[in-house]
C-alpha cells in the first residue's frame, strides 16, 4: 500500500525525536570527507584516512522509528561499520507492485519537487544528524531515479537543482554527510535533471563557503558512476561500481565483477576513489542464493574482490531486512546480527590493520602469476600490492595453488594465511626472499566451511618512524604572500598525512599530501624564510633546512570585479573547488579578476587562484558549465570578450556568460548561452577597478 507521511511518523514511534541530534544551525565541528591527494582513497581533510564500510539502509528516514535508527547506528559504530547509505526520497514502483514504497506527495506539496514538506524533511534531518552523531558518516541520496524518469523530466531541471540545493543546505554544518545522484539506473534521457541535482547540492555548499562534498553516482548494475557520467560531471568525485558475479542474465563468465570493473576504472584519469555501491544482498542470514541475492560465502567473496582489486574507497553492504526495513517477516534489529555483516567488518579490520592506502591491484598479474583461475569467473584469485612493496594482499575464493613473485625490493617476505570468516590468522608462516617465486597451496576449508583464504605478506617495515625531513625547500614571492615548495622525504614507512610549512618572522599553511602551499597573510617588505614538517601516523619529523630569504611586494596588476545586472551577485570562484559562482559582494580575492590580454581576447585570471575561466570541457553546448583551470594561451574556451553591451563572449563557443534561470541564489554556478539580442540582464556584468 502507499505508504503516507502519517504512517511514516505514527511508525516512527508517538515522539517523533527531533531534538536527538545535533540541529541543523549548529556546526558539527571537525574535519570534512573529500579525496586524499592521489585520487585513491577518501580521508578526512587533517589526512586521517577511513574506508566507508557501509550499510545499505535505504528507507531509513521514511520507515524506521526513533529506537530502531538509535540501535541501527550504535549497533553498526561498535561492529566497525563507518557509514550507512540511505534515501532522502524513494517513489519507486516495484516490479509487481501497485504502490510505490513512498508517496510522492508526502515528500513534495502536490508533487512538486520545488515544494519540499519541511516536515517531511525534518524527520530526515533527524535520522542523518542521530546516524551521524554515533561516528557514522551517512551517505544521502536527494531522489531515487529507478522507475522515476517521467516523473523527474516533469520537474526539469531548474526544480531539481533547486530541491538538491534544498537537501543539502540542511546539511552544510555537518562534516560526515556525502551524497550520491540518481538510484538504481542509468542517467538516460534524465541526465540533464540528475546532473541539475548535483549541482544544487554544489550550490548548497558554495553559498555556505563549504569545501566540496563528495558525491558518487548510482547507476545500474555493470554501470560505474564515471561510466554513467563518462563526460564529466563537475559535482562527481565519488566512483561508485554496482556489479553481480555471476550476473542476472548470461551464463558465469560471459557478466562482469567487482574486479573487472575496478580494474577498468583504476587505469581512468585523473584518479577517482572507487568504491562498491552496492551488489548481492543477504535475505536470509546466508543461507541460500540466487540471481539477486547471495550466500554468505558470495557476499565474502564480493566484498573481498572489490577491495583488493582497487576499490579502497570503500564498500557497501546490503541485507534485504535492512534497506527494505522488513522481509518475510525478519526485523532490521535481526539482521544486524547476520554473519555477512560481521564478515564485510572482519575485512575492513584486517584492511585498516596496514597501510592499507598503499595498495595497487596487481592487473597484470606480475605479483600473482598463476593458478589465479579464470577471468569472470567465480574461481577468480585477485591480488594487491603496495606502491612501496611493503606488502601484499591475495584474496582466493576457492581452492588454488596459487603462484607468487616476491617483489624485488631487497626485503624478506612473510606470508601467512588469514581466515576471511572468522577474523583469525592460521598459525605458521612461510618466508620468501626478495624476488623469490613461490606456490601456495590454499590449506583446506576454512572456519565457516568454504574454501576461500586471504594471504597476508609483509616485509621487514614493522617499526615505522616519523618521516625525515623535506628538501629542496623554495620559494616564491607574492603580493603579501609566498609559495613554498619542496622535495617529499622518506616517509619513515607510514604514510605521510601532512605537510607543515613555517615561516620566520611568520606565516604558516598545511598540506595533506601536495609539496606546496601557500602562505598569505604576510607583510610586504618584510624578509622570509620558511622551513617544512612532515608528518605521518608515528608523528612529526624534523624540519628542513630554511629556504632562502624572499620579501613579499604589492602586485602591479589591475584587477577588477564583475556583477550582474540582474542579480546584483559577483563573478567569482567557489572557495576549495574550480566551480565558477555568482556570490554575495565581498572584499574577497576570490572575486576579484585580472583581464589579461591575450591577442585580440582576454583570459579572466582569478586573483585568489591564479587560473583562468573557461566553458568546461570546451564544451560548445547551451547550459555548459563554467569553471577555472590552469591558463593556457592556446585554450580558445578560455578566451573572452567584454562587449559595449556588457556581455562577455567566449571565444571557443561564441555564447555568452549567463546566469542560469536569472538566479538570485549566492553559490550558484555559471554557465554559458546563446548569447540576447534583447538585452537579457542575466547575460549583462557590469566591471569595477578593484
């Protein structure tokens, strides 16, 4: 049956407990999720890696009652579960079902996406700030796309950035909310209204002066998020795989894996997390599978071939009791219990238990040479290895006599049998010098009585230091600032999470992983220098030696600002991110534009970036995003000219700079358009001398 706002509420217990959790106002402090410098992995924005192990609990704000996401959360924060991914809206009409598993008008006023029940919203508000406030990162879809697409090109595009915008300004102040777009398919004829989606949620961030959050896509089965949105999409720095082995259709063999797809997308540049969104679930405590669902020896299997072969961005687990609420009559609470889960936290333990963040799957097999079984199929061996050769990672999920290669690194080799089902290691080991070839035979069943075993080998690295110090430190001179560089140190044997740069008489900035920064704030004319800190898990290392002395000058460079007519907002750079915004009048380098001749066409040089406005991707279509880039001269699509009639024109598209829909919303993001002839404010800008 349809299942209305009332019902929601009334079975979420009498009270429905708003003031559990931290309000919306009020800042949650600490550090924000976002990509770790490499592209590999997500950390938090002081360097701490963390791999989102989450839980699939997709009706979680429309069906569960105060007690239950209470207990969901704790239970899940003290089984080594760091997140839990959940739906914000969810209309879909299931197959053989003749009423969706939310109403859409108990979600919207008479439907329409533009009218959000606040309400509604605030029992949304409350089940993410109580997931959150247990340690719990919450993954948060604004709208499920499967079965939604008439429904969604109905809204078009305008509504469905403003309802992203919507969702996520409710939580700009909370640092462990992501996001994802769409739901269970493939963006299709919808794209414009998905990626409009992403957007809003960028919007919401860019108003509230907020880093960019991350943000995957979900799309249908053998589907990656950088598959679906191949061509980019500007909100998009969360690679979600969805895969079934074997598949729903086709024989084994003929379908994808988790493997294959990461494998796929780790060759993929720049660099993108990559984690596994979602695949088979349990439906009754593993004991049985079929096309959707899986035994628990499949769901170890699944879980351990995404990880180990690239996807360290994190995995997703998935129990029909959970995301459906209740099936066949199993409560959540009840599945909370189910070994599947407690395996995919035996995994995350032993993965976090070393330098995990090093890892590379081994694609050509050069670690993992033979008896690896076949390619697609359920046999499958995979393997990883760390850029350092510090260590390695086999996963097997049947009986192999499997064939290694030692790295060549000058190290002795230790390989141990680690049990995936109980957590345990086999007693024993076995050595192997650097560059040795070596056969390991799996050692019988294991403790759940299914073939499958992980080797752990490690090296000679088991008393990491603090790192050394850092060389080659220079730098350069600004207008009251300087960039520093330097040269990365030996790391000790742990990663290292952050650089720290000095200065003498004053003056500092932080790194998580870049080997510059820099450093504002500083008086001209004044001489410095700066020395350099690394610092990794073990601690801080010593400093470098000083660079040589520099003396900050002010700039000689005019700069201007640019509003809209029609709006009264400023061209500007959305702090943190390459998204160009209209924001709020402010004394803000980030609005303030240098117009640097280049030919017959200008370059609009940012002054707080020192990169250049351009249409993305060169893109020559209507409603093309405008975003920042290193300058180039050459780039056509970042050439531009201000016009008597105060319209900037782009050179490479020949359509002008325009705000989208005549917004007055600060932190919207630009674009361009087929350029008025009727005088179209939201294409006029008016330019100031700084």
């Amino acid at each position: 049956m349809t299942i209305g706002l009332g019902a929601l509420l009334v079975g979420a217990s009498a009270a429905v407990g708003v003031t559990a959790a931290a309000p919306a106002s009020a800042e949650i402090p600490g550090s924000t999720l976002q990509p770790s410098a490499n592209g590999r992995y997500v950390q938090w924005s002081d360097g701490t890696p963390v791999f989102l192990l989450s839980d699939t609990a997709w009706l979680m704000p429309g069906r569960y009652s105060d007690s239950e996401v209470i207990n969901h959360a704790t239970t899940r924060a003290a089984q080594g579960f760091t997140s839990i991914q959940m739906t914000a809206a969810f209309p879909e009409l299931q197959r053989g079902s003749t009423a969706p598993l939310q109403d859409i008008n108990d979600i919207f006023t008479n439907g329409d996406m533009a009218r959000p029940i606040d309400s509604y919203f605030d029992r949304v508000e409350w089940v993410v700030n109580t997931v959150t406030s247990r340690g719990l990162v919450v993954i948060l879809n604004p709208f499920w796309k499967k079965t939604m697409d008439t429904y969604l090109d109905g809204q078009g595009e305008t509504k469905n950035r403003t309802y992203g915008r919507y969702l996520a300004g409710r939580f700009v102040n909370n640092p462990r909310v992501a996001y994802f777009i769409g739901g269970d398919a493939a963006p299709l004829a919808v794209r414009p209204e998905l990626d409009a989606q992403g957007l809003g949620v960028l919007d919401a961030y860019a108003a509230a002066g907020k880093p960019k959050p991350l943000v995957a896509y979900h799309s249908k089965p053998g589907e990656s998020s950088r598959e679906a949105f191949s061509t980019g999409a500007g909100w998009l720095n969360l690679d979600w795989t969805y895969e079934y082995a074997p598949p729903f259709t086709g024989a084994e063999g003929t379908g994808g894996s988790p493997y294959v797809e990461n494998w796929q997308d780790w060759a993929k540049t720049p660099a993108m997390p990559i984690m596994f969104g979602e695949g088979f679930y349990d439906r009754d405590n593993g004991a049985s599978a079929s096309s959707r669902w899986s035994d628990r020896h499949g769901l170890r299997r699944q879980a351990w071939w995404s990880t180990v072969s690239g996807g360290i961005g994190g995995y997703a687990y998935g129990a029909e009791p959970i995301w459906l609420h209740r099936y066949n009559g199993i409560t959540p609470t009840t599945a909370l219990t189910w070994e599947s889960g407690r395996d995919a936290a035996r995994m995350t333990s032993f993965l976090t238990g070393t330098q995990w963040t090093r890892l590379q799957p081994d694609i050509n097999h050069t670690f993992l040479t033979g008896g690896y079984g076949r390619f697609k199929y359920l046999d499958h061996a995979v393997a990883a290895v760390a850029d350092d050769k510090s260590f390695a990672v086999v996963y097997t999920p049947t009986a192999h006599n499997l064939n290694l290669r030692m790295p060549a690194s000058g190290r002795t080799y230790t390989l141990r049998w680690f049990d995936p089902s109980n957590g345990t290691y086999r007693s024993g080991s076995t050595t192997a010098a650097s560059g040795a070839a070596i056969t390991m035979t799996t050692p019988g069943n294991n403790a759940s009585g299914k073939p499958d075993w992980t080797i752990h080998v490690t090296s000679g690295v088991v008393n990491p230091t603090a790192p050394g110090a850092p060389t080659g430190v220079a730098a350069t001179p600004g207008n009251a600032s300087a960039t520093v560089s330097w040269a990365a140190p030996s790391d000790g044997g742990s990663p290292i999470t952050r650089y720290t740069v000095t200065g003498t008489p004053g003056g500092s900035c932080t790194t998580t992983g870049a080997t510059s920064c820099t450093v504002t704030g500083l008086t001209n004319g004044t001489s410095y220098t700066f020395r350099v800190t690394a610092t990794n898990a073990i601690g801080t290392g010593p400093a470098s030696a000083a660079s040589a002395a520099v003396t900050p000058t002010a700039s000689s460079t005019a700069y201007s600002t640019f509003t809209s007519v029609s709006s009264t907002l400023r061209l500007a750079v959305a702090s943190g991110t390459n998204t160009v915004v209209q924001s709020t009048p402010a004394v803000s380098s980030l609005q303030q534009w240098e117009f640097r001749t280049n030919g017959s066409y200008v370059n609009l040089v940012n002054r707080s970036t020192g990169q250049c406005a351009m249409v993305n991707e060169s893109s020559l279509t209507n409603s093309a995003l405008i975003v920042q880039a290193a300058c180039t001269t050459a780039t056509t699509s970042q050439q531009w000219t201000l016009t008597p009639a105060n319209q900037i024109i782009n050179r490479n598209s020949g359509k002008c700079l325009d705000v989208p829909a005549r917004s007055t919303t600060p932190g919207t993001q630009l674009i361009q358009y087929t350029c008025s002839t009727t005088g179209a404010t939201n294409q006029q800008w008016t330019r100031a001398a700084v």
